[in-house]
C-alpha cells in the first residue's frame, strides 16, 4: 500500500523548508513570517486538481473527516446512517459520534458494500450512507449513489484505503455529496496521520471548513480571524504545516506508487488465478483498483485458519484479512453493537452474510517495490499451501 514505502529526502526537504521559511507549524496565520506559502492550502488544491474535484479541505485525520462531514450533512440524533459491515472501526465510530444510529449491511464478494442490502435498509429516519471502497477496491458505486438519490439520501464515500482509486473513469471520493480520504502511515499518501475530504458542493465545502476549525465562517468581509463570524459549532480538525508540506511531497508520487502496485498485482493474480481452491475477490473495475493487496477467498474458515498458519510461517504477510479482522469487522464489535457499549458478544448470526465471506478471506499485500522473485515465490507458496491442503481433506 503505503506511500511510506517511498517516503525519503523529498518529504524530508519539504520539512526542512518550513523550518527555513519562517517555522511556522500552523496552517492558518503568520502570514508575513511564513513568507506567504501556505503548504496545506496548495496540498488541497493539488488534490482536488487531481480527483478532478471543484473543492477539498484537509484535517487532521479520516476519522475526523468523517465526522467532520456528517457534521455538514447535519446528521444528528433520530437520523440513522447506513455503512458496510467491513470497514475500519473509524466509519462506524464517526456515526456514533453524531449520536446517530449506525445501520450496518452487508457485503458481497467485492467486500465492499451489498447494494441491494443497503436498498433494503433504508428507513424514513435514513440521512446517510457510506459506502467504503476497501483496500482500494471500488464499491458498485453507481449503484449505490442511483439507489440513495432515488431516496434524498447524503452519501460521502469512505476512500481512507482507496486514494487515487477510480472506477469507469472517475476518481472515486466525486460520485457522492463528499468522499473522504486518511493519511495515516498505512495509506497510499502518508503525513503520519491525516485527512482530506472533498466534494463538488459549495455549502458542504463551507460547513466542513467552518467545523474543522471551531465553526469559523472564513468571512472576507471581516479582518482578522479575530472577528470572525460563525453560524453553528465544531470542533479543533485542522491540518499542520508539516503534514501539508509531507503531502504535497507524497502526492506527487502516488501515481508511480500506483502503477507498480498494479503491474505486481497483475503478475501475482496471473500466478494465482487457475489454482483449484480459491475464488479470487470480485474487483468492480479492475482499471480502477488501486493494486495495493490480491485478496482470495478459501473453501471455508477452517481452511482459512490452516492457510494462515502455513503462509506465516514461511515468514509472508497479510494485510488485514484475516489479522486484523477484528478491527475491520462489525461482527467484531460488541463494544459497539452487542448491547450498547455493554460488550455483549454477537454471535455468527449477525451479518450471517458477511461473516461467510470475510471468514473465508486472504489479502496479501502488494508492494512497488517488489522484484520477480519474491513474486514467483508469493504464486509458487499459494500453490503449495493450497494443494497441501486440499490432500489433508482428502486424507481425513
Ligand atoms: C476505511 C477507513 N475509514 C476511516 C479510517 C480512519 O482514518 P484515520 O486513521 O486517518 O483516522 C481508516 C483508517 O485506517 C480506514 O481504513
């Protein structure tokens, strides 16, 4: 995935010459010190140029953007919002945060969310969905914006793990009201931690830069920050300096980042594909998919479980199925669906779907950096592992 893969001297010259310019750390202010650059502003503007977005406004994290932009959509208590089973815990925290009600669907074998579940639950008191396009792979996206249109639904995309992601040509984050990205080390582009939201909505534009920063209205006709005008509250989202600085270094790396994850990916699958046992994940638009983990589907989680014991211990990786399924699963989360913050455990029954994919579930990563050796030997393990156990059934 991770733009930290390629994080270097150029990241580490954009630092350095916040420092020879002024040191100013802050976004906002300090105009004359600062010699009038103002990296997170030209960040955001370089973004947008890039989704092909009119505006994007950066913070702090993608957890606050996401909250930052429910915020915008006014969502409150009595609204519920719709979003996947499979997804960061952030999605579904974010909701909680408004004192929504989150309404979770499940997922098909795109693992991302199931349009005609998402259709089925919608309700008078729905203001929002979030469709998420996990690890990079795009959501039937159309499907789901035709679907809550038909319904005046809100709809921010959740593209924390898809940045630079598209589908039929489009960059995914501008098919909804607002589409949300996060800069964390993990992601695509890294400042650390960080986010960015975007949309082609002035009045969504406004009230998200108004609440990432106390519900300051950025009025022209005022002064000074000082005097500012405001209409509604928010809270403390902003972006530092650094971050800006790191992502505007980052981003101009990300296609290369992309275009190797999608020629290794490519080779992996082409390794992968005809061997008996596994169901490659279904890719909405592969043109589109980001290439930063080739995820497969076993026979069932018994098989899964045997699969991972034998992968790790030949000394290869996962990236989030299945280790870090607990925090990428609804299933997983008693803490927040079992009896409300009770900690209740919730059994396989719910989201009986879901949890027959996601169980069943190998992402490996995929780096840019990745020769045709390590390739070979990712293809010719999968083989192994899966022949070795496929005799082990037939034995038994
Ligand atoms: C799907 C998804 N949404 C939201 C977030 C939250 O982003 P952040 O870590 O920047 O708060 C993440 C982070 O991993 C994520 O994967």
């Amino acid at each position: 995935m991770p733009g930290s893969e390629v994080i270097g001297k150029e990241e580490q010259e954009a630092v350095n010459e916040v420092f020879e310019k002024g040191g100013v750390l802050s976004r906002y202010g300090n105009d004359a010190r600062r010699q009038n650059i103002f990296r997170v502003a030209k960040f955001e503007e370089e973004f947008a140029k890039k989704l092909n977005a009119k505006y994007a406004y950066a913070v702090s994290s993608g957890s606050g953007a996401l909250k930052t932009v429910l915020e915008a959509f006014e969502v409150g208590p009595g609204n519920e919002v719709i979003t996947q089973s499979h997804t960061f815990i952030a999605t579904v925290e974010a909701i909680i945060e408004t004192r929504a009600t989150p309404v979770i669907t499940d997922i098909n074998k795109t693992l991302n969310m199931d349009p005609d579940d998402f259709e089925s639950k919608i309700t008078s008191r729905t203001r929002a969905v979030i469709p998420v396009h996990m690890s990079g792979v795009s959501a039937e996206i159309d499907r789901i914006v035709k679907i809550a249109k038909e319904h005046d639904l809100f709809v921010l995309e959740d593209c924390a793990q898809s940045p630079g992601g598209g589908y039929k040509g489009k960059k995914l984050g501008t098919f909804g009201d607002a589409g949300i990205f996060s800069f964390d080390f993990g992601k695509m582009i890294t400042t650390g931690e960080g986010g960015m939201i975007v949309t082609n909505d002035e009045e969504i534009f406004k009230k998200c830069r108004s609440f990432q920063n106390h519900g300051h209205d950025f009025n022209p006709n005022v002064p000074s920050m000082a005097y500012d005008t405001a209409q509604r509250g928010g809270f403390n989202f902003k972006m530092m300096e650094l971050q800006g600085a790191v992502g505007l270094a980052q981003l101009k790396k990300m296609d290369t980042v992309i275009e190797g994850h999608r020629k290794n990916k490519k080779k992996i699958i082409e390794g992968i594909k005809n061997i008996e046992g596994i169901e490659l994940r279904t890719v909405p638009d592969p043109t589109g998919d980001i290439g930063d983990s080739v995820t497969f589907f076993l026979e069932n989680e018994e098989v899964t479980n045997k699969f991972m014991e034998k992968w790790t211990s030949k000394g290869f990786g996962v990236k989030n199925l299945p280790d870090s399924l607990k925090w990428h699963f609804a299933g997983m989360w008693p803490q927040l669906f079992g009896k409300r913050y009770g900690g209740k455990s919730l059994d396989k029954e719910v989201w009986k779907k879901s949890n027959d994919i996601i169980r069943r579930a190998i992402a490996i990563p995929v780096f840019m950096k990745m020769d045709d050796d390590q390739i070979n030997k990712i293809v010719s393990s999968v083989d192994e592992i899966v022949k070795e156990l496929s005799t082990m059934k037939v034995e038994a």
